[in-house]
C-alpha cells in the first residue's frame, strides 16, 4: 500500500515566497487541488497559497499585484515567471443565492481557513517554510482510498455552493475517483438540486468542458442524468433515454442516450470541440424516430435526424453560452456526421464532398465517425472489420488522393478572380458572385477548365444566359 507522506517537496518559488512573508511575520501555505496533485504524484501546474496577511499587506509586501479576487480576499502575484494566487485566511457567511457567501470573514488560522472547503481532498494544506502537511479532514486518507467526501456535512455544503455537486461529479470523473455515499446521495435531495439550478450557465459550462476532458466522461454524464442535474441544464439529451435504435440490422446494442455517452468516450479526449459533437450527433434521434413493420420485424429509421440535430444543437451550445466559433463547428459536424461513401463516387463527388464539408474539418468529422462506431457498441474494432470503417477508410485514402493534385478546392483556388471579371465586362454585384459561383462548379467537375483563358470564355458565356433586355430595353432580368 502506498503511504503519503508528511510533507511534501514545495517549489522554489514558493520558498522565496515564504522568506518573503516571513520576514513580514506572516504565515503561507499551500493549499487546493496543487496539493493533491503532488500527493498523487501529479505534476501541479497552479499554485494557490493561503496565508494570514491581508490582501493590503501582500501588495505591499510583492512588487506585482493584480486584484482578481480582493472582494473575497484573493490577489494574484506575479512571482520567478508564475501567477499565484494569495488569499487571506478566511470563513465564510450562509449563501443565500447559493452561488456567492452573504460576506467574506477573514480567519484566524489555516485550520479554520480549510474548515470552509468542499471536498477533503483539498482541505489539506502543506506549509511553505517545509512542507509539512495540515490535514484535519484525513484528506490524504481519502485520496489513497480514491474517495471524495465533503468536508462536514455535505447538504451544509452543496446549499453553499450550487456548484459543489457538479465538482463532485466531475472530480469523479477526472480523478476516478469515488463518491462517498453520504456525499453522493445528498446530490438527490430537493434543496441541494434548487441550489445548484441558481448557478450560471457559464458555471456549468466550465464544469461541463472538464468533465468532456475526462477519460471516461460517460461516468459522469450518467451522474448528472441519475442525479437529475443533466434535466437543469441539458434536458434536450434525456429524450434519448428509452429510445430504442436496436433492430435486425445490428447497427446499434444501446438506446441512443447510452450510444450518445459513449461515443463521448469513443472521441479524443483532447479534443472538446469532437467530443460535444459526438455527445450531441444523434440528438436529433428521438425526435425523427419512426418504425417501420416488415415481415422480419421491426425497423427504426432517424431520417432527417442529422439536420434537426444540429439546430438542437446550436440552440444547446449558445444557451450554455459557448463561443460563436465553437457553436458553429460542433454544429457543422453534426450536421455533416451521415456522410455515406461509396466507391461509385467520380473524383468530382470527392471534390464536392471536401468543399461541403471544409478541409479544416475533415479530420474532426473523421473522428466524430470513428467515435460513433465506438458508441454503436462500446468497443473500437478495427475499422478494416466493420463495413462503415472500410468506407471510412476509403474515403480518407480518396481525399488524400484529390488533394495530391492541387485543384481548386475554394473559389479563391480559381484562375481568375472578380477583378479579372469586371476587367472583362461584367459589373460588381449579384451577377459577378453568381458567375464566379458557377465557374467554381465547373472546375469542381472538370479541374482541366480552370486556367485563365478558358474560364474568361466560360464567365462570358455565363453571364450572356444570366442576363437579358426586355424589349423595350429597360434593364436586365435574370431568365
């Protein structure tokens, strides 16, 4: 069994700090989640220190204060290239909006200090001047154990903060770790679930994007759904619950909610932007579900799920208030995830299929299938098993072969461009982007078409049919 130590090593950096608040006569520790990394025999990237000086006296003791937090006592210090934050002993007051304390006590020592934090696995603290470890919640006990416990009582401490329940879950999931089950079953009771519905939306945002990042995120998507607060936030996933996708066919094992979760593990953890996309691809499932009765048995057929899918997924991301350029890439992916390939496809349908979907994205959308075919039944074949992975696989081989040959894949791949059309006689305006539209297409067909010469000719012809006179010679019309 492996025993945690009594202290542990602290950084340089945090050393001169001691010296520095030492010789002010004040006390510092380190405390938080830095703490139980290195008890973990993780590398701690942040460092957060307690300490008994006020705010006032740390921007008088430091040359470079920022004042993040110096409404609840925290300022950040600039220190030997790192950021760390500082905050003053301190206790807190009830919270009733349970997502901020009525007020900010400071505290007399680092005991009291850690009395006020959620979990006991960062309610240890190790102090600067040697490292030596205050654990008065047998914080390092529950670490060894991979368990988390709420420090106290756990409804005392998720009516605090509406956001402690989701910080478990996520932990869990992060960490694998365990949830106590006195801490656990707090997260059904009627208060704690008001509690944690008055946090924002970007809190749950922040929380959410972790547990994304986890390396099973299906751990604790399948909490928020058992503790209800996925029907807070995400209620649209919950549809999927009991909707049965699994036919004669073989395609699918689980309904499309489990399918959904884990396809969310079948994505790469690294990259959140596929991981939403292959969470929320077939949202649309439940919605567009019909059956149809054959003499073999039931089928279930989604069509049109893909398009509605990606409305409700837009509509989900934006209300969670993601990024406008995060909203609209998970979105084109699930809007896109149903591609089909076939080996009938002329060079030019490969041609098309790239520009539809953007060269940027095909990696990403690449990944959202291989996910999808991990989700269908929670294993990862190999893609030469599966008839959609030879597809998969024939299709990447196909677009690495058009790309090789360096033809136009965008407008501005083109021989010419609107400078060159308003050079040869046709005006700015509607008429110009259409012209330069179809000359496109035309290249999309046949990449011989697309030198200057040829598409001047083309754009000319072009315009003459999109364009004529009325008989009394009064302007143009389309025809």
């Amino acid at each position: 069994m492996h025993i945690f130590p009594r202290r542990i090593q602290i950084p340089d950096v945090l050393k001169k700090m001691h010296e520095i608040f030492s010789r002010a006569g004040f006390s510092s520790y380190l405390v938080g989640g830095a703490v139980r990394d290195m008890l973990m025999g993780k590398r701690a990237h942040d460092y957060d220190v307690a300490t008994d000086a006020q705010p006032a006296d740390v921007m008088r003791l430091f040359h470079r204060v920022i004042p993040t937090g110096i409404e609840h006592g925290t300022v950040t210090v600039r220190l030997m290239g790192h950021s760390i934050e500082v905050t003053t002993f301190r206790t807190e007051s009830a919270y009733t909006d349970g997502r901020h304390p009525d007020s900010v006590l400071y505290a007399a020592t680092i005991e009291d200090d850690l009395s006020r934090r959620d979990f006991t696995m960062n309610a240890i603290a190790a102090r600067l001047a040697d490292g030596k470890l205050i654990d008065p919640f047998d914080g390092a006990k529950d670490i060894r154990k991979k368990v988390i416990r709420a420090v106290g009582n756990p409804h005392e401490r998720f009516c605090e903060d509406g956001l402690r329940p989701i910080r478990a879950i996520r932990f869990a999931a992060q960490l694998e770790f365990c949830i106590e089950n006195h801490t656990y079953s707090d997260i059904f009771e009627e208060d704690t679930r008001t509690t944690v519905a008055k946090i924002s939306v970007e809190r749950f945002r922040d929380e959410f994007i972790k547990i994304l990042s986890a390396r099973t995120p299906s751990r604790a998507l399948k909490m928020l759904e058992e503790t209800g607060i996925m029907s807070l936030f995400i209620p649209e996933l919950l549809a999927g619950r009991n909707c049965i996708q699994s036919d004669g066919r073989g395609f699918h094992e689980f309904d499309v909610l489990d399918h959904l979760y884990y396809a969310c593990d079948g994505a790469p953890k690294d990259k959140v932007t596929v991981r939403l996309a292959a969470l929320f691809h077939d949202i649309g499932k439940p919605a567009s579900r019909t059956v149809e009765k054959t003499a073999h048995g039931e089928l279930y057929h989604f069509y049109g799920h893909d398009a509605l899918g990606a409305d409700m997924t837009r509509a989900i991301l934006t209300r969670l208030r993601f990024p406008t350029k995060t909203v609209d890439a998970v979105a084109h992916l699930v809007k896109e995830h149903m591609f089909h390939y076939e080996d009938s496809w002329s060079d030019a349908a490969v041609r098309r299929f790239i520009v539809r979907v953007g060269s940027e994205c095909l990696d990403d959308l690449f990944d959202v299938r291989r996910a999808d075919i991990y989700g269908m039944h929670r294993a990862s074949p190999r893609l030469h098993d599966t008839e959609t992975g030879k597809n998969l696989v024939a299709l990447k081989t196909r677009i690495a072969a058009v790309q090789a040959q360096k033809t136009a894949l965008s407008i501005k791949d083109l021989a010419v461009n609107g400078t060159d059309l308003i050079a040869a006689g046709i005006p700015a305006g509607k008429e110009l982007g259409r012209v330069l539209k179809e000359l496109f297409n035309t290249v999309l067909d046949d990449p011989a078409q697309n030198t200057r010469e040829q598409l001047l000719a083309i754009a000319k012809n072009i315009y003459a049919r999109l364009c004529s006179y009325d008989a009394d010679g009064r302007g143009k019309r389309e025809v």
